[in-house]
C-alpha cells in the first residue's frame, strides 16, 4: 500500500511530502487510516534528533486516531472498520516475562511508532493488533488523539502510586501533559494544587480543576505547600529545585516524573529518609491500561483542550506549539 506522508530529512528541518510502500501486511497486523493525529513533544524532539535515536527520512506521530482497514490472517480483538487508535508504542513480543505480565510497555523487544518506522502524520499507519485499541463507542474522536501518550502517561502514575481520591496533589507544569493530569486527578477525586511559573494560566488551570496555583518560582508559595501533599507527578522537561517538592510531600508521600529531563536530578538523600518518601517514574502504560484511561475519559467527559490544524498544515501546527502558543494540545486532521 503507497502511504501519503509528512517526514523530516534533518535535524531542524521542515516536514516534507514523503510517500513510501509499506509492503506486505503482517499475519498480526493492522493498517490504520488516519483520521486525527496528535502532535506531542515527543514527536519535536524525535524530529531533531536530541535522543540520538532518530533515523531520516523520518515520519513524526504517534497520537493516532483512525479506522481499521485491513487485518491480518492473526489478528485478534480488532476487525476491519473498528475506529481505533495507536499510541507511543506499534509493537511488543508478546512472549517475554513483562508481556506475559500484561506489562507490554515494558517490554525489552518493543518497538515504538516513530523509531525506525514511520509513524501518523500520513494516510495510513501500521501496528501490532494488541496496540491497536479499540475506542470506546461515545468518545470524541477529534480529542482522542494525545490521550493515547499525554493521557496514559500521566494516568498511569496514578494507579502505580495507589492515589486515592482522599489525598492531596500536586502537578507540576500545566502544559499538555499537565493539563490532563489536573482534570484526571480532580475526577480521581483528589484536592490538586497546581505548580505553575506562568501566572497567565491562573484562571484556565483553576478551572480545569485545580484547587490552588502555586508559583513553581516563588520560595515562599513553595514553603507554604511543605509536607501538605500525598502525590506529586512532574511533567516538565528542565532541571527545578527538586528538594522543595519533596519538602513539599507529607510523610510516605511519593514523587513521581514522566517529564524527560535530560540532566541527573539532585535528590537529597535525607530528604527521602526523613518521612519515608519515594522517587519514581514511568514511561506509557499497558494496552490494558490505556483502554481503561479510555472509558474513564468516556464516563468522565475528560478530553485534552486542542487545537486543529489540517495535516497539510503540519509546518505550521509544529511552530505553534514550538512557540508555546498551543492550548493545550495540537491535533491533526486528514482530508
């Protein structure tokens, strides 16, 4: 099948008209047309290559929402003219320890959407059945799209921390990944302050669910939060003062980043042992995982905020989330 698509040539580069065979289909596979596609930060920095893994020409997208039109002779749980959508990750073993498990996404054999294959800024994208999911009936396909990486990847943490709806929480950067996590956490039923440097959100984040907005910034609005929060999910990409968040946590509290950040974090020992504290992270989270995100979102009407541009507009899209201008997630549509 010829593919239609959008690719970076370099580091830096603008996206270019691509088209490309994806040869025969796979016993276990399914071909995807591509109705929406979110644009993540993830897709920014495979473009330029800043985790050294990018391989040109290459295709960016990996918030993929679309029907299914071709399977192969394998496949299962999904059918032809399933809408469906395909995340971060297009593949796994389905035989090692972690699989086994129902742990797919952490899998030593996976395989990601945009790493060494072409991923949903195109007409049609391939992936594994198990990572093709099949989208609850009710939900708005216009918005689906960035639940599939920015949705799993802050609502995951809260089941692997056991956040009950009784504690009190923090998120830290309320930008795309952000946002999501407020409105998860004020519908998982918890009292969730917001950390925030840009006072010019105030009244959005209050709204999306937050209690409280704290000048991520401020020394003083810092101290003013100490050992009053359970949970606190980082979401940001740079280096913060990381010992007044752990002030922050009550006793057993627990902090946990999904944010990429490339330089080693200053962690105080003592910090962790006084009030027997904890540092975590994770990455996505289990098809199981993100079908479950998928019907919370349903029954809770939860949606990210976006903005659409068409897919031939992609230059465009990806300069305005580049200048920070998106609200609060950028989605594509084909024609």
């Amino acid at each position: 099948m010829k593919v239609n698509a959008y690719a970076a040539f370099e580091p830096n580069g603008k996206l270019e008209s691509y088209s490309y065979d994806l040869g025969e289909l796979g016993p276990e596979q399914v071909d995807i047309k591509v109705a929406f596609c979110g644009i993540c930060h993830s897709d920014l920095s495979m473009i330029n290559n800043e985790w050294g893994m990018t391989q040109y020409p290459m295709v960016p997208g990996h918030e993929i929402i679309g029907e299914v039109i071709a399977i192969g002779k394998a496949v299962k749980n999904v059918k032809v003219g399933d809408k469906v959508g395909l995340g971060w990750m297009s593949s796994s073993c389905m035989s090692c320890e972690q699989c086994m498990d129902g742990h797919h996404h952490l899998c030593a054999q996976s395989e990601a959407t945009i790493v060494g294959r072409n991923g949903g800024f195109a007409d049609y994208v391939r992936g594994h059945w198990s990572w093709v999911i099949p989208l609850p009936e009710a939900i708005d396909m216009s918005k689906a799209g960035p639940l599939l990486c920015g949705g799993i990847t802050v609502f995951s943490p809260i089941v692997l921390a056991g956040v009950k709806p009784t504690d009190r929480v923090g998120v830290i950067g309320i930008g795309g990944l952000g946002h999501l996590a407020i409105k998860f956490l004020k519908h998982w039923g918890c009292d969730v302050i917001a950390f925030s440097s840009n006072p010019n959100k105030k009244k959005e984040i209050l709204k999306m669910g937050a209690s409280q907005v704290i000048n991520s910034i401020s020394p003083e609005e810092l101290e003013s939060i100490a050992g009053k929060l359970n949970f606190i999910l980082n979401t940001t990409n740079v280096s913060l003062d990381w010992n007044s968040y752990l002030t922050a946590l009550a006793p057993k509290g627990k902090f946990h980043t999904v944010g990429a950040v490339l330089e080693p974090m200053a962690i105080p020992a003592f910090s962790l042992i006084i009030g027997e504290k904890t540092v975590g992270g994770s990455p996505i989270g289990s098809p199981a995982l993100t079908k479950t995100m998928l019907d919370f979102c349903v029954r809770h009407a939860i949606y990210p905020d976006v903005e659409e541009f068409p897919m031939a507009k992609v230059n465009e899209a990806i300069e305005h989330l580049k200048a920070g201008k998106a609200r609060f997630r950028v989605v594509l549509k084909n024609p």
